[in-house]
C-alpha cells in the first residue's frame, strides 16, 4: 500500500527536446529531458512520465532512441506516452526499461489496442490518456493527437470504455488548465472518478502543492503536472524542482 499519494513529474518532448506548451499549443523550448531526468533523480522522485506530444500528430512513430536514452539514466520507474499503437510496439517500450506505456491516439481509433496492450503487459502497465476540454455549453469533450480530434465521448465515458478494454489506470488531462497553474479542474476529476473503479491520474493546473490534496479529494489516486516543475515564476524561467518528501507525506489522508 502506497504510505503517500503520488506526485508525478510529467516532461513534455517534440523532436527529442523537452518543450512546455499552454493549453496543449505554442511550445515553450525548456532543454535537454536528459538533463532533467538526471535531476530529478537528485531529487529523489519516486515516478516519472515522458509524453512525446507529437509522435501521433506528426506520425513519426515512438521514438526509441529517446527511450533507451532515459531508461539508462533514470532512477526511478518512468512512464512513456507519444505514437505507442500496438501490444509490439508497447513490449519493445518495456523491454528497454520502461515500466508504464501510456495510449492515447490509438485508444481512441482502435480501443481493442488497449486489451492487447494490458494482455501483453498486465493492466497495471497500460494507462490511457483522456485529454478533455471543456463546452461552452457545459460539460467536456475528448480529444487525440494533441487536441486535433474529438473523440465525440465525454471524459466518463472515455475513461469508463478505457477500463472496459482493459486499462488499469487512467490519466485525465485539462487541456484548458495545462499551464495555466490555477488549479486543477475538481469537477473533471469527479465525473471521471465517478465513471471507473480503476486508479486516475490527474493533469493539468497544478501550481503549488495546496493545489494536491483537492485534486486527492475529488477522487484522483495521483496528482502529476508540468509547468510546475520546470517553471518558476511569472516569466516562465526554467528551474526543475520537487516536493521535498515530508510535503508529498503531508497530503496523505488522516
């Protein structure tokens, strides 16, 4: 049993360079993610996740070289996402040392990729990605490759067919909140907590560690963000950072 929540760094890559967009556009060139997976290694961060934001939009495939380049430097179990779409292709990411294969694209154009994916790594492995966006009528849509398409279901029901086909996590992402540090999108995370039984990941507005425990409460079973750690300060200036472990410790339940 998990003794506290876990808080997960997400690094952005497009073109094998660490990149921080707003609302899922307009890339902000951060460095290295070699570099900074080394430094949160430092950090002693207990899990980390690596999402190539346009290996499904470009089509340029998984990009393995990066993989093995971070699987050999990191500490820490690491979660890859970006282009993954066959049980192969998700055997090959975990062979090289990576412990979890995040869908998303493909998830959504072929959800039977989701059973294949947990048969061949356990549903433990197999996260899928829901990246929501909310109406200006009420309520969420779904979107893939990079909030290009819609899906046309909500993120419940998204995350609901997810666990259907086998997943054994979830991660619901805001793209209205990706970078903006105000919060985490509570009601979101409630109607996707709703839906499933299996663990959700929550993306997407964290700017401080006050932001955490809501997120927990509204049912998510972990917290990850971006902009907060590698930004700082009003000007966006690139500085990694992390929790020090008896903050992360403060938020368990009492």
């Amino acid at each position: 049993m998990t003794l506290f929540p876990r808080v997960i760094p997400v690094l952005l890559v497009s073109d094998g360079y660490l990149v921080k967009p707003v609302k899922f556009s307009g890339d902000t060139y951060i460095g290295d993610p070699i570099n900074a997976v080394r430094i949160f290694n430092e950090k002693q961060v207990d899990e980390l996740l690596i999402c190539d934001i346009d290996a499904s939009a470009k089509g340029t495939g998984v990009n393995y070289t990066l993989i093995e380049e971070i699987a050999s430097e990191a500490f820490m179990p690491v979660g890859y996402g970006g282009g993954v779409a066959s049980a192969d292709e998700a055997r090959r990411i975990t062979g090289i040392g990576i412990e979890k294969v995040v869908l998303n694209t493909a998830a959504f154009a072929r959800p039977e990729v989701i059973t294949e994916v947990s048969e061949a790594l356990g549903s433990s492995s197999t996260v899928v990605s829901v990246d929501a966006k909310r109406r200006l009528t009420g309520g969420w849509d779904t979107y893939t490759a990079r909030a290009s398409r819609k899906t046309g279901l909500t993120p419940a029901a998204a995350a609901a067919q997810a666990q259907q086909y086998g997943a054994g996590e979830v991660m619901i992402s805001s793209i209205d909140r990706e970078s903006s540090r105000s919060g985490y999108d509570l009601k979101l995370i409630q109607s996707v907590a709703d839906a499933v039984t299996i663990p959700i990941v929550a993306l997407g507005g964290a700017g401080s560690l006050a932001d955490f425990a809501p997120a927990l409460a509204a049912g998510a079973s972990a917290v990850a963000a971006g902009t907060m750690f590698v930004m700082t300060g009003k000007h966006r200036a690139v500085l990694i950072t992390y929790p020090p472990a008896a903050d992360i410790r403060s938020l368990r339940p009492s």
